[in-house]
C-alpha cells in the first residue's frame, strides 16, 4: 500500500460563510468563478436529501477531462467534504472545505486533502500539484465571493 500525503490551504475573506459556501457546494457556479481549469460544471447526480448535499455528485473541468466528486458531508455555511466519484484519479482521495466566521464578518477558509500515493515515490509532487490547484481555486472562491463575480 502506497503512503498517504496531505496539503492544506488557507485563506481570510470579508464574505460571509454562507456567500464562501454557496459557491463551492454549488456544482454548476464553478463554471462562473473556476476559469480558466473550470469551463464546464454540472450536477451529474443529485444528493439524498438536499439537492447539493450528501451523494450529489458534480462534474467539473473542461472537455474531455471531466472530474467527479461526491459530496460525502454537507453542513450548509460551515463545512463540504467531498471525494472522486467514478473513475478516481488519486487513490483514497478526501477533500474537506471549512468555513469558519472570523469576527467583523468575514471567514477563514480552510481546504485539505488527503490520498494515498498511486505510484511509488509519486506523492510528493501530486500533493504539491494539488496544493497549488486549490491555492488558486480558493483565490478565486474568494474573489467571486467578495466582488460577486
């Protein structure tokens, strides 16, 4: 069995929680804020309970590379953990998206991930590729948040 690797990403936004997670748990907005790697998104199945809870599953890249996550926790304006669904890329993979209030209103963001390396000797860099996908994804999460664009 291969080992097991993890990045985290912080960032602080002036958004409100609610604004923060209505854009991430939402499959299809990450084509609104998630370009240029996001040109596609949609729901390719809906959760149990809730629409975009638990067993949603959303589609998101751009054609023909297409990724699937399944939602796996859902705790609306506080917390999205999220896995690969069908064909996985990273062998164990779990996401988990925090968002904490931080006094005056805003939120601290906090995004991890954890997998289990497919190759010998290839978690090192998928972690870091990973790290640098969701810096960048969490900068324009907040971006969006906050310009409401």
């Amino acid at each position: 069995m291969g080992r097991r690797y993890s990045f985290e990403v912080n960032r602080t936004s002036t958004a409100p929680p609610e604004a923060l997670f209505a854009l991430e748990a939402d499959g299809p907005r990450w084509a609104e804020w998630g370009k240029p790697l996001i040109v596609q998104a949609r729901w390719a199945r809906r959760g149990d309970g809730e629409p975009d809870g638990v067993g949603a599953v959303r589609e998101v890249g751009m054609w023909p590379v297409l990724i699937r996550e399944e939602t796996l926790e859902y705790e609306p304006g506080r917390k999205h953990v999220y896995t690969f669904a069908g064909p996985k890329p990273l062998k164990d993979y779990r996401a988990e998206v925090l968002f904490t209030p931080t006094d005056g209103g805003g939120t601290h963001l906090r995004w991890t991930g954890s997998f289990t390396e497919p190759v010998r000797g290839s978690g090192p860099a998928l972690a870091a590729g990973l790290k640098a996908v969701i810096r960048l994804f969490s900068a324009k999460l907040v971006k969006a948040a906050e310009t409401g664009r």
